[in-house]
C-alpha cells in the first residue's frame, strides 16, 4: 500500500466518488472535484447492492475511513514521486526486502502493517451475496 501526502488532494486536480468510480452510479457523473463531493465520500448513511441501508455509526467506522470501501480519489494526469511517503507491507520479510532501497531511493518509509490487508470491520455489510 503507497501512502500519499495528502497534499495531493489540493495540489492537483482531483475527483472524488463515494463509490467505485466505474460503477454504473458514479459512470456518468461529472464535477466531483469541490469539498461536498470530498465530505460525501463520508456520507452518514450506507447503502449496499443488496439495498440495505445503516447509518455509519452503526458501521463503527473510525472517522479516517470511507463509508463505502470502494470509494475512491482519481487524481489527473501523474502525482509527482515526492508525495510518496511511506509503503506498507503484509509481511516482515516484504518489508525488509525493500526498506533500504526505498530509504536510500527515495526517501521513503517501508512499514510492517498486516491489519492494512484485512477486510474492514465492516465487510460483512458490503460482501454481496
């Protein structure tokens, strides 16, 4: 997982969906690009494929994550290397494997985080039947 400087989100021209943004929802719509379309990314209320709506709270998602997991941040043209601050590995191994050359490369941080590649608390609630 390549962790950006959040920078990014004003450097750039960015949009931003409260689903996947090739989903047949989000397909057609166009300038998602201000702070409501940001904020919506953390709307209140879920609602899955299958219709069944929650409030967030009941998720109990922490304040950092996405109501919908799929919800994402496409970013125009390239976003520049020096925004690039840490990668997360699933393994110790994975780590250590690139952690010196990321620091001496790049300047960047390798980190051990295996709870990054488990499904969210809230994953039950999205998994389609």
């Amino acid at each position: 997982i390549i962790c950006i400087s959040p920078e990014v989100l004003w450097k750039n021209d960015c949009s931003f969906f409260e689903q996947n943004a090739a989903s047949s929802e989000m397909r057609y719509k166009t300038n998602k690009s201000n702070l409501s379309d940001f904020e919506f990314m953390f709307n209140i209320n879920a609602k899955n494929k299958r219709g069944e709506v929650l409030d967030r709270s009941q998720l109990k998602l922490p304040e950092s994550q996405t109501t919908d997991p799929q919800a994402e941040v496409l970013v125009a043209n390239q976003i520049n290397a020096k925004y690039i601050t840490d990668i997360c590995f699933p393994s110790i191994s994975d780590k250590n494997e690139y952690s010196t050359y990321l620091k001496n490369n790049f300047n960047v941080t390798a980190h051990y985080y295996p709870n990054f590649f488990n499904p969210r608390k809230d994953y039950l609630f999205w998994k389609n039947n």
